[in-house]
C-alpha cells in the first residue's frame, strides 16, 4: 500500500488540527499491517507535523510505539460490546501517559450506554472521550463532551460513518454544540426503539437556544420504555442532568400513556417528569392531525393506514372532523381491534372497498428506509385526495413521492413533524411556538432537505 504523503496534507490543512488513525481490523478498521509497519505509518505522520496521531493500545502496548505521548491519542475499539473490565482497561490506557484516552465500545442496549457515561463522567482533566458505537450508543456521542471528553468524531459526509452510529460532523456541531458546549442543566429526549433518523432534536435544540435556556434534546434508543426509563431517569439525574421531558416514538406511545397514567387505550407522544417523581403526558400528533384535517363533506370517507399510536390519533382525529373511518393494517387483529375502539371499520384491501377516500394517512413506519414499498395501493392517492404521511426522509418517502405524481395534496411527515413539535416545544419550554417558526430556525441544510419532488 502506498503510504500517503503526509506533508502535502499537512500543507494542505494549514491551521487545522490533524489526527492520523490506523484502525486495525480487529477493532473494526482496514489497516491489517505489523506492529513496525504501524510504527513506520505514525512516525511519518508526526515528522510531517500532524498534531496527533491515534495508536491501538492492543498494538502498541504501553511504550505507544515510540511516539511522543503528547502527541499521542491512545485508544480502544471493543467492537464486540462492553467489556467487563471497561474501568481497569480505561485506568491503564490513562497511565501511558498519551495526551488524550479514548475508548469507543459497541453499546447494545441503555444498560451499556449508561456504563460509557458514568466513565465519562469519573474522569477530570478532558483526557478520556468514552463513545459508544450503534444506536443504543447516540447519546454518549452527544452527552460526552458535555461530560468532560475534550474529543468528538463526526462523519464527514452522509454515509461516511467510520464506526456504526456515529453521528455527522455538521449535527455535532448545528444541532448539539459541541465544540461550543452551551451551560445545559437539563435533558430532554427523544425515546424510541429507532431514533438514529429523527430531526426532532435539530427542532428543539435550536428552540432552546433561541429561548436561552439551559437545556439539551438527546436521542435515546431504548428496548422497553416502562422497563428502562427508571433507569435511565436515575442516572442523568446521577450525572447532573436531569431528564425532564421526552417525546416518545414508535413503538412506546400506547406504554408513554399507561406510565403518564392515561385511559386504557390512549395514546401519548409526550412525557414530562416533575421534580416529585410525577409523569404527566400528552398527544401532540393528534392536535397537528386535527389541524391538518378538514371537515368532512357528506359521506367523506378516510382511509387509516397502520394500527400503532399515531394510527389511534389519525382516526380519532378523523371523527372529530366527521369522517368515516377504515383502518387497513398489516396484522388484522390489531386493525380490527383499533378500529372497534374507535368507531372505525377494519378493511383487509382498502382498494377493493370500492370508496373514494378523500383522505387517507399513513401511519406505518413504511418509508422510514428508502428501500420500503409503498403502503397502500397508489391508485388510492389520486388527484384530489388530501394525504398525510407520518413518516419523513430526506427527499420524501416513496409514499409522499407518489402522492405528489397522482397530483393528491400532500402534508408529509416533516410538515407533521413540525407542527407536533410546536405544542411539545411549548410544553418543554412554557412558551408558545408556531411550526412556521420552528422551521426558520433550522439550519438552512436541513430545511433543504425535505424538499419533496415526484
């Protein structure tokens, strides 16, 4: 393998601090040459005047290969998950003496994500950076520097990840701070079983920052809700950041309202927590559907796609609004029994009905990922038709796209984003905001992102 020339990239990064990495394979890398070839590498690099260079404790051992420890981030890649001996590993990477420590594990669930932040948090100094790798592991890669670490990594470009779940460079830097950490004295979270795709906390943080106040939105991947987010209360308190208020996504609205003490079969997409152990919920979907949602002609009939939380929203939005209701969803039985509960109908194939619904929503995680089908059949988002769709991706979900080409009015999911996000801002802020405005605070590259076009 050609070496790279060093001094032409530190010419050509002039005033910019220059990191070189060899990651081995074993700790998830491509870098598969010997201890001396790595020593060769490292050495050139900091010849050519790089900053500092990254070396593997594993490889290096203690003598870090040589290389002048200020110069050095040693580091370690336990890609197979949290070891068990995480504190004693991290104690003897710390007695190198390599200026920065940094430890990335694979976290597989809230459990191990909280192990990386209580280290995080142990260490003085700004030495140590502890991450986590996948989707349990988001929030270290936010909350760390909060906790101390005086290193984060970012992908460049979308796609570009170098290790699973970590986040862009440009969202460390817009939406979270980091590398001009505001004063944050309490959490809000998003908690959810998938929450790596979400802009909620691009709309709350800036929200927050607009307001000055001292608060911080993380995303949170959980496994259950009712069984972890004592837990996880506990420790941010345990922290010094005490978790305040959440939205909560697929699949935990229906479990958000049993803990927020609601009716059986409610639905909540918000909790707040108060200072005396107190949960109190609410169901910011609903009112954004409402107001998406237009009178019902004579005999306006609408069309449910899904049986979760948000799908109970849209139908009983839907019959306030003086529609009538079918509910067409992948497992019958939960069709059946949402559309029961809410004076709606349960249809196995919609597009045999033989209705022509005048709106029809899907509440589906379907168009979540690019590859996913559409939801229902496309002859049913013809022209006229008003479609609403509670997913959202960077240039529209395959379900928004159609709609648009069949000519149907369209409000897509990042338009109900953001008008659900406007009474959960109010309800974490105590202060009114319009999705309008919500929007304008945004960076100009995200905004630009959810452009549909057919």
């Amino acid at each position: 393998m050609e070496p790279p020339d060093f001094p032409a990239l530190r010419e050509a990064f002039g005033g910019r601090t220059l990191l070189a990495t060899l990651r081995s394979r074993d700790e998830g890398g491509a870098f598969a040459g010997t201890r001396a070839e790595a020593a060769t590498l490292l050495g050139a690099a900091v010849d050519a005047a790089f900053d500092l260079v990254d070396v593997e404790l594993a490889c290096a051992g203690e003598g870090l290969l040589g290389l002048p420890a200020e110069r050095v981030v040693v580091s370690a890649h336990h890609v197979a998950g949290v070891p068990d001996d995480l504190v004693e590993r991290s104690a003897r990477m710390a007695a190198t003496g390599a200026r920065f420590v940094k430890v990335v594990a694979l976290a597989r669930g809230l459990d191990d994500a909280l192990r990386l932040l209580r280290l995080q948090a142990s260490s003085d100094g700004g030495r140590l950076a502890v991450l986590g790798m996948g989707e349990a592991g988001l929030v270290t890669r936010v909350l760390s520097p909060y906790l101390g670490a005086s290193l984060s990594y970012g992908a460049a470009l979308p796609g570009e990840a170098t290790a699973p779940g970590q986040l862009l460079a440009a969202d460390l830097l817009d939406v979270y701070a980091v590398g001009r950490p505001r004063n944050v004295g309490e959490l809000f979270a998003l908690l959810g079983g998938r929450v790596s795709h979400s802009f909620s906390p691009a709309i709350h943080n800036a929200a927050f920052e607009a307001s000055g106040l001292a608060a911080l939105y993380v995303p949170v991947a959980l496994a259950s809700l009712g069984g972890e987010l004592p837990r996880l209360r506990q420790a941010l308190a345990g922290l010094g950041l005490p978790l305040c208020g959440a939205s909560v996504t697929i699949p935990f609205k229906e479990e958000a309202s049993t803990i927020a003490g609601g009716p059986a079969g409610s639905v909540a997409n918000t909790l707040l927590f108060g200072g005396d152990g107190a949960v109190s919920g609410a169901n910011t979907d609903r009112d954004a559907l409402l107001a998406a949602i237009p009178a019902a002609p004579e005999a306006g009939a609408a069309l449910v796609l899904g049986a979760g939380g948000l799908a109970r929203a849209a139908v009983e939005a839907l019959r306030e609004r003086g529609w009538s209701v079918d509910v067409a969803a992948r497992t019958p039985e939960r069709g059946a029994a949402l559309a029961a509960a809410c004076g709606g109908r349960s249809v196995a194939n919609a597009a045999a009905t033989g209705l022509p619904y005048g709106v029809v929503v899907n509440a589906t995680p379907l168009g979540l990922d690019e590859a996913d089908p559409l939801p229902c059949d496309a002859a049913l988002l013809s022209a006229g038709v008003l479609a609403l769709d509670a997913p959202y991706r960077p240039g529209g979900t395959a379900f928004a796209r159609e709609a648009l080409h069949q000519g149907a009015r369209l409000v897509d999911g990042f338009a109900l984003l953001l008008s659900q996000a406007a009474g959960q801002s109010a309800l974490f802020t105590g202060r009114p905001a319009g999705a309008a405005t919500l929007a304008a605070r945004l960076p100009v590259r995200i905004r630009s992102l959810f452009e549909v076009n057919p």
